[in-house]
C-alpha cells in the first residue's frame, strides 16, 4: 500500500469526543486509521512522505519487544535518547513497581493515571518531531489512547479566537519546565511552516496568557479522539503537530515509546520543521 493511498481522517468525523465517557464507541486504531501495514514491510520513503502529510502513521508490528522495536525505529529515524529511556533509547512506559507511585514532574506516565493530551518535550526548542507508540500489552480496563491534531486545533482558533492565538505566539507566553524555559505555543518556522506544542503543565505569565490557555485546552478537548490499541499496534506520531495522551486504567499496561527526528540526510517532508497549517488541516477530512 502507498502512502498516498492512506488518509488519517479516515472516519474521524464520526469518532466520539474524548471528553464523552461511553466506552463502547471507542474505536479499534484500524476503525480510526487505514494500516499502511506491517511494520518491517513499509519502505521509509513512504514513512517520511505520509508522516509529513498527515503527522500519524498506524502501523502493524509482528515482534513487540524492546530490541526489534528500537532496530526498526533506527532504520527511518534518528533515535533521541530520553532521560527515562532503557538500553538503546527506549522507554518502557508502564505502572511502577515501587510501593507508592512518582509523583515527580514528568513522572506519571508510570502510574495508572490519565494522561491529559500533551507533545513530548515541550520546553525544550526543539521538540522530538517524531514519537512512535508500540502497544505491547493493552490494559483490561480502561487505557485508550487519546489524541487530537494540532492542525484542526489551530485552524478553529484562528477562526473563532483570533486573539488567543495571537498570545499563544509570543514567546513570553508561558515558561515550560523546571528551568522556566520559555517558548511559544505555536511557533512561526520558515517556509510558511508551524510548531505547536502543548501541555497541561506550562505556566502562563499574564491575564492574557491564562485565558488564551484556557480556550486552548477547550479546543484541544474538543478535536480528541479516543482509539483502542491493540497489542501489536504501532502509532508513529509527528510530534510538533499531533498530541497524545491515555485513559486511567486498571492492571497492567504496557507501550514502549521512542522518540526522534529525521534523518540530516533525507530531505525534510515537513517534519523536523514544522507542519503546513492551513493545507493539513484541510486535507485531514476533519473540518
């Protein structure tokens, strides 16, 4: 299958509100996304070209381990090492096995908490561009997987709330992280191009900042979708347009998740730079 044959809009139109608690219309990733099929069978430059125009990928993967997982990641992309990554960059996101849960900052994906809709690396510059998701035990109860598209988001904003969106590109906005970095949410690039990051924890620095926040995660809560991840099931994410998140749950969870760039020597498709705003958004079928 070719990469322009797959659409992520595929029936996002119909798919339910995040915010709508009726777990039975949350759909399997293959009623959300058409597979471009099994992992170590898709060729990379039909990878970069689909990451670049629609920002997600579902992909099947036959061998869910640690290894093949970062093997395969390493043949399409540039491995960031993250803090909390294993041997090789991966990072085991599941319950931790300490007898109270981390509560520190960045900690809670190792709980049975939900996990509010976010991009990875948020106050650093340069945010990972790619995040891949492999699904390697689904948990019995609860566990979906939230997301929404930046695309859409910013589109609606710059319809309805022009002047939130004008705060949301000041750098001195709101400061991210620990050492109060500051960056704007949604950050002009060359070319015509948007970076666009998010997460629950940025500290707004004004009035103006607070309420342009506060309709920010109104529209982010309204374009979330929720799927089911199956084990074997592979999202490949463009992290500078795409949020993700999850759903508490009980039991086990596992997904092993790494985090990346494009290749310096493969031409950029419109990812480590930044995503076209206004064409993406038309094309993903979700206006």
């Amino acid at each position: 299958m070719s990469a322009a044959s797959t659409s992520p809009g595929v029936g996002l139109g119909t798919t339910r509100s995040a915010g709508e608690h009726r777990p039975s219309s949350i759909r399997p990733l293959d009623g959300l996304l058409e597979f471009l099929g099994s992992a170590d069978e898709v060729k990379t430059r039909d990878l970069h070209a689909q990451l670049g125009d629609g920002g997600l990928i579902a992909l099947r993967f036959t061998d869910p381990n640690l290894d093949s997982f970062r093997s395969w990641f390493a043949q399409h992309w540039d491995v960031i090492v993250h803090r909390h990554g294993a041997a090789g960059g991966v990072t085991v996101v599941a319950p931790s096995r300490q007898s109270a849960p981390p509560r520190a900052r960045g900690m809670k994906g190792f709980t049975r908490e939900g996990l509010l809709l976010h991009s990875d690396g948020p106050e650093s510059k340069e945010p990972p561009s790619v995040v891949a998701l492999l699904m390697v035990q689904p948990a019995p109860v609860g566990g979906a997987s939230v997301l929404a598209d930046g695309a859409m988001v910013l589109d609606r904003l710059e319809c309805d709330a022009p002047d939130a969106l004008d705060t949301l590109k000041q750098p001195g906005c709101v400061e991210w992280g620990t050492s109060g970095q500051r960056h704007p949410v949604v950050e002009a690039r060359p070319g015509g191009l948007r970076l666009f990051r998010f997460y629950d924890e940025a500290r707004p620095l004004n009035a103006e900042a607070v309420a342009a926040l506060d309709t920010l995660a109104k529209y982010v809560a309204a374009a979330s979708i929720e799927v089911d991840m199956r084990e074997g099931d592979l999202l490949v994410i463009q992290n500078r347009r795409w949020l993700h998140g999850r759903r508490r749950f009980e039991g086990a969870r596992v997904v092993l998740r790494l985090q990346g760039a494009m290749p310096s020597s493969t031409p950029d498709v419109g990812v480590n730079d930044g995503f076209r705003w206004a064409d993406l958004a038309e094309s993903s079928g979700m206006l």
